[in-house]
C-alpha cells in the first residue's frame, strides 16, 4: 500500500505542510528549466541523473544497513550494456536492460558478501570497482575506442531527446517514477524488513525474517537502479570511456547520500541537487566576486582546489554537525517552529507544563516510533 512520506523513517508532519511543500517543489521544477541559463539547465539535468542511481544507492546503505563503494562499476555495467547493444535495442529496452545486468551482477556480489560486514563489505565492493574499471579499460583498448563510445540519439517511439529541456522532462518524470517506486516498496514489507535488518539481523531472524534474503534484495534493488541510471547517463553524455567511471565517481555518490541523508529517498534527491551544483557555484562565484577570469592571483589557478575543498567541508559539517543530513536539518527547524508556536505559560503549574510539554512533543512528532528509536550509527 502507497504512503506518501518524505522519509523512510516514518516521519509524518500535518497534511496541509507537506501539501505546501510539494507544491512548491513542483512549482520550482515547472519554473526552473525556463529562468536559469543553458549551464544550469546542463547542469539541472546531471542532478536528476545522479539522483537516479543516488536514490539506489541510498537503499542498500541507509535502508538494508549494507555498505557499499561500487557504485561507479554499477554505473560503469549499465552505460556498457547500453555500448553493447544500442545496435540492436532502442532506448528504453536498453537502459532497462542495463539495469537488469547491473542487478544480475549485484545479485552474484551479494551472495559472497553475505558473510562480510563493515570495513570488510567495502572493500569487498571496492574490489568490484577496481575490477570493472580494468574490464572497462580493455574493452576500450581492445574496440579502439580509446577516445570513447558514440551513442545515438535517445528516442522514445517518435520522440528524439536531443535538447536539454528535453533531458530535463524525461528526466524529472524517470525521478518522479524511482521515488514512488522506492516509497510503495519502504513502505511495504520489504522496507520493513530491510530496516529491521539494518537494526539487528538477530532480532530480524527471531521475527522470522530471512536475513540472507533481504540482504540480496538489497544488493538486487539497488543495483537495478544504479545500472539504469549508467544506461542514461551513455545516452545523456553520448560520448562514454572507461575514465568516467572511477573511483572518486563512486565516492561522491557517498556523499550525495551524507549530505542528503541516509535512509531518506528525498535526502538523496537533494543531495544530489547539492554535490552536483556546488563545484559550479563555488566557480562562478569565485569569478564573480575576485575577479578569478582574469588569469592571475591565486584564486585564478586554484579554483579546482578550492572547490574540492568547499566538497570535503561540506561533507565533514553534515557529517559531524547534523549526521541526518539535510533531511535531519529540515526535521530540526520543524521542530523548533513547532516549540516556538506552543511555549507554556509562565503561570501554569509544574505538572501543568509537564503535561503540556508531551502534548507539544507529540504535535512535533517527537514521539514517532522512527524519532524515537535508537538509530545505530552516526545517524541518530
């Protein structure tokens, strides 16, 4: 059964909040393709992408309590599937096919991984990532595609996407279908079990839960997403080489999923909005304001490191400041918005306050089952 919540927790606020802020958020996707400039527009629809994958990611990590840092190999399988066969299958059955392979492979990773945990899980994963990327590499070396892959154009039965609002449309509708898949399946028994394994696989066990399963789902779901979203990305980027899919690719969908929030579909959405225009910003604004075009001073020849810089600090804030991510923040400042609207009286009684005190909590939703759980991790 569906359930409209920003975040797998559980978190519910009152209808009329949440209408209000769903209207807005659709009013700025409807605007913002008309009043920003083609880079942001480029830009715009390389967030939505990243959200796809984001999105899969954030399930397997903040939802079944896997770690992983293999993404880019996902990443990495579905834009090769899409090189592999974009000759005989037009764009939908391409991308949905590179999903499929990129799950096939996260079912046959998960199944060894199954024994591993923690530090071992990843670098288990980081194992698959340095493998893929060298597979990549000869077949780019072995095709005499060294310089990439050219990829036709993406066409939906007459409809060829060739501009970025074009880009744009698909792309919030290939979100907006990711998200009410992923909410229906949180929602439903395999979000639960998935939390109540990340919780305690014992405990899971006792409740009749097969762990082995619901851990392989995890790796399966999350795969599926990923690899789509690399099937996308060949066509979006209609130039793929094996030089994309490295390492750091795969650390800053971690981060996409830090800054966000772990275990918020919502949180991955924007933390992929964030990570993906920070750097531009950062840029743009450096030019703007010390004039770093000119091509002298230092600003001028270390914009690059200044926007890494700006990246790591912005990961170590969240991490460190509000482990929850932007989800927890925007949790943070709904609550004191509450509180601040339902103060006690000075002049009521001790037991009064008291009293009055839990009913404000409750109005907050303090005393939801997912806010008042012991979340293990940094994520409490």
């Amino acid at each position: 059964m569906f359930d409209w919540r920003f975040t797998s927790r559980g978190h519910r606020g009152p209808w009329p909040q949440r209408f209000v802020g769903l209207a807005a958020v659709a009013a700025i996707l409807v605007i913002f393709p008309f009043e920003v400039s083609d880079q942001y527009l480029y830009i715009g629809d390389s967030a939505l992408l990243a959200a796809i994958g984001a999105i899969g990611l954030n399930v397997l990590t903040g939802n079944a309590g896997q770690m992983s840092i293999g993404n880019a190999a996902f990443l990495g399988i579905g834009a090769y599937t899409v090189i592999l066969t974009e000759s005989k299958l037009s764009f939908l059955p391409a991308i949905l096919l590179g999903g499929i392979i990129s799950g096939a492979v996260g079912l046959v990773i998960g199944v060894p991984s199954l024994r591993l945990r923690g530090l071992y899980l990843v670098f288990s994963t980081l194992a698959l990532q340095y493998v893929a990327y060298f597979v990549f590499q000869q077949y780019d070396h072995h095709s005499n595609a060294l310089s990439g892959h050219n990829i036709k154009e993406a066409k939906i039965v007459s409809v060829v996407i060739t501009t970025d609002k074009q880009w744009y449309v698909f792309l919030v509708i290939a979100v907006v279908i990711v998200a009410i898949v992923t909410y229906s399946i949180l929602a439903g028994r395999p979000g639960r079990a998935w939390e109540a394994t990340r919780a305690n696989e014992a405990s899971a066990a006792i409740m009749g839960i097969d762990v082995r399963r619901t851990k392989l789902t995890a790796f399966v779901y999350s795969s599926f997403w990923v690899g789509l979203s690399g099937g996308i990305t060949a066509y979006f980027l209609k130039n793929i080489t094996s030089d994309y899919f490295t390492l750091s690719l795969a650390i800053s969908y971690v981060a996409i999923i830090l800054v966000g929030g772990v275990g918020s579909v919502g949180g991955a959405v924007a933390g992929s909005i964030v990570i993906t225009f920070l750097p531009t910003v950062v840029t743009n604004a450096g030019t703007g304001i010390f004039g770093a075009s000119s091509g002298t001073g230092f600003l001028s020849t270390n914009l690059s490191a200044i926007d890494s810089g700006v990246y790591g600090l912005l990961v170590l804030v969240f991490m460190f400041a509000e482990p929850r991510g932007l989800t927890g923040l925007v949790r943070r400042i709904e609550r004191l918005m509450t509180h601040k609207g339902t103060q006690t009286p000075p002049e009521r009684s001790q037991a009064g306050t008291a009293a009055v005190g839990v009913e404000d909590a409750n109005r907050a939703g303090l005393t939801d089952v997912a806010d008042a759980r012991v979340i293990p991790g940094s994520r409490q």
